[in-house]
C-alpha cells in the first residue's frame, strides 16, 4: 500500500500551513514526482528557492564535495566556501566597489533581523542614539521573527502574537507623498522589497524610487532593500535594487542563495561594516560551508549572461501568453512582476485555480489576497513555458 504523507503529516505536524494532498517523491530540473508516478511542472520553486530546479548536478557535486571535507566548523574560524561566496557576491554588486562586507545567516527572516540591528548599530555608533525608527511598507513581508514581523507592513499576520518590538512605522506602498511625510529625525532606514512578493507582487514606481533616494540624501537615512524573492537572478540581474536605481545600503538575500539549503546574507556598505565589532552579531550554522558551497554553485550558473538573458527572454514569453490567456478567460486581469516573478490578477478564487492546475500537472502559488503567482526554475525552457500555459488554460476552464 502507498503511503500517505499527507494524513501522516497532518497527524503529527503543527499546522500553520494548509498542505496540499500531494506525495512528491522526486524532482528533476523543472519537473516534480508523486508516488503516482504523475508529473508537475514546478512553477513554485519551492518558493522561488531552486534557481536551478531540482536535483541539478551542478548542486549536487558541490554538498557531495564540501561534505567530504566537512559540514560545519562554526563561525569561529573562517570557511572558504563562505569566502568564496562572499567575493562572489560583492564582486557582481556595487557592494564589491564600495569595499562592503558580507554578513551569512541561514534564512531570509534572520537576515532581515541582522539587517534591522545593524543599521540600528550605525546611529548608534554614530551617537545618533534615538535614531532607530525603521520605515517598511503596507502589503510588504519581511518574515516570521518578531524583528522582521514587525518590520512586516501586514497586520493579520502578527494578530495574536502580543506586542511587536518598537518602532516601525508602516506607509502605503509606492505613495511618494507619505514616505516623504513619514521619513524623520529619528528614521534609522526605509526598508523594502523592490518587488512586493507575497503581498500581490507590486511594482514600485519611478517616482516612487527617486524619492526614496532623495530622502536618503536629504534626512541621511539607510536604505534597505530585501532582495529575498526577487533578488539572486530573478528579476533578470543578481541585484534587483541595482536594477531599478534603488540606492541601497544594506541588501538582504536569502531563498534561491542556497541551492535549495538554508543560507542568508546580508551585504552592507563600508561604513556599516565599520562600525560592527567582534560579539555585535552572530550565529552557530550561519553560512554553513555546505550551504555555501550549493550556494557558489547556483551563483557561477546564474550569473553568466546567457542565464540572465534566459530569464528575460521567458519573462517576456510568460507575460504575452498570460495576456493572451486573459482575452480567453474573463476572470483573469493584469499581469505584473518582474523577470521570473510574475502575476496575474484572478477573480476566480484563487485556491480553486490552483488546485485545478495541479490537477492538470502545474504546480504554482498565490500572492496577496487574489493574485496567481509563477516562480519557475531560472533554467525554464520555452517549451515548458508554453506548456504551463496550456496546463493553466485547461485549469481555468475546469474551475
Ligand atoms: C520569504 C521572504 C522572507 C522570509 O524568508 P524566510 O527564509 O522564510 O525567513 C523575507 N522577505 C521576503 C521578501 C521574502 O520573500
């Protein structure tokens, strides 16, 4: 008899999710397995994490190779799998030229927590000791730990949890005129993701950038930018705030950094580098050699130029075959996103239409309240593009 996982899972597992009833035993590239022997096309990327899909050589060489040396050492001693990485990443940012350090921790909530207390540490060091205000945005999401849930702009999400930690204060997304109004003396950061993700997969605009960099010229505030979801590739470059002319001082990563394991890094200017001192931070499996060395993998991959021009030349074919799909089906509305983040907004509820493309062999994700969202692999061909279209098409007319 198969075994279940779902039922089993349910029996023992806290539920704070609400699991599908699908047993996938394995993947391979952009394609995932249940014990049925049924085959989905992944346009979830377990949450836009495998850049390279699934079970990707490349990956796997990599943890075989570090784990034959060693898994963890802690960070008492440094790595070079950590360094490599760190090199990497500072070189293909502006942070590289800026003489920048780098900061690994082993998830996106932590690093936007480490990001929050550094930036705190440089007014402090600065003497500016009651500039700790950090502003975020409505429909934003910077993670589950108190830090960056009450960095979170979504109040549902913190009901029942008690007091959040002090100071942040929320403003509407892409509203230049409050930002302006809400930026003050004491404003330690404006943080925000370039793309809102989970929130419905909202675009900043130009307006809305310029002014950011203008307060943070004129009140001499830190700019945040978690590149969580849509940084690392996704947006069609390594650094999405690069992208769109955000002047950032701190970039948050995390999801597809670590091939699939846990790492997050936070990456900052010089002169918030400066002012942290042995003991200010840490963590006991933060940069994990391992992790590091998938990470390294994924990183040589996806930022060679014909990777990145993968990523916009399917984009774009995703975009014009969900517009098209829009003039089929009148529940469908406006596409949005960026690079391999794209949405689509649905009448229909959204739940239902997920759970009918599954039935038809597509696996992808909500965003917001009424918004379908596709993270496919970085590495989608064309053909499968196309067919996660029909896959949607069929969905759609069953529900
Ligand atoms: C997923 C996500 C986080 C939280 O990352 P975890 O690894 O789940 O802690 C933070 N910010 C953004 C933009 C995210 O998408």
């Amino acid at each position: 008899m198969k075994t279940n996982f779902h039922e089993q899972d349910s029996k023992i597992i806290a539920p704070t999710y609400a699991k599908a009833n699908v047993d996938f035993t394995h993947g391979n590239g952009a394609l995932l397995f249940d014990s049925n022997g049924k085959e989905y096309l992944d346009f979830a990327s377990g949450i836009s994490v495998n850049a390279l899909g699934h079970s990707h050589p490349a990956i796997k060489k990599a943890i075989w190779e570090q784990s034959e040396k060693f898994s963890h050492i802690s960070n008492l001693f440094p790595n070079s799998p950590q360094i490599k990485l760190a090199q990497k990443m500072l070189s293909l940012t502006k942070f590289g030229k800026e003489k920048g350090k780098a900061f690994f921790c082993n998830s996106g909530t932590e690093a936007n927590e480490a990001a929050i207390k550094f930036a705190r540490k440089y007014f402090n060091s600065k003497d500016e000791k009651e500039r700790v205000e950090i502003i975020t945005f409505e429909s934003g999401f910077h993670g589950r730990t108190y830090g960056a849930l009450a960095a979170t702009g979504q109040e549902k999400l913190k009901e029942g949890f008690g007091p959040m930690p002090a100071g942040f204060k929320h403003v509407k997304w892409d509203n230049a005129e409050e930002l302006q109004k809400a930026v003050g003396e004491n404003t330690a950061a404006i943080m925000l993701e370039p793309v809102v993700a989970e929130g419905g997969i909202l675009m900043p605009s130009k307006k809305f950038i310029e002014t950011i960099n203008k307060l943070k010229k004129q009140r001499g505030c830190l700019v945040i930018a978690d590149e969580i979801q849509i940084g690392f590739g996704r947006c069609g470059a390594i650094s999405c705030s690069e992208l769109f002319g955000i002047n950032a001082d701190i970039t948050t990563w995390a999801k597809s950094l670590g091939g699939g394991l846990p790492l997050g890094l936070v990456l900052m200017s010089a002169k918030i580098a400066e002012c942290l001192k042995p003991g200010d931070h840490g963590t006991t499996f933060g940069g994990n050699p391992i992790a590091c060395a998938a990470g390294l993998a994924v990183l040589e991959i996806i930022s060679k130029p014909k990777a990145l021009s993968n990523v916009k030349e399917r984009s774009l074919q995703l975009k014009n075959g969900l517009e098209a799909l829009a003039k089929k089906h009148s529940c469908l509305g406006k596409v949005r996103g960026s690079g391999l983040l794209l949405g689509i907004e649905c009448k229909k509820p959204v739940a239902d239409v997920i759970a009918a493309c599954r039935e038809q062999g597509l696996i992808i994700l909500r965003a917001g309240t009424d918004v379908l969202r596709f993270l496919p692999p970085l590495i989608i061909t064309k053909t499968q593009v196309n067919e996660a279209l029909k896959k949607l098409d069929r969905g759609l007319g069953k529900c």
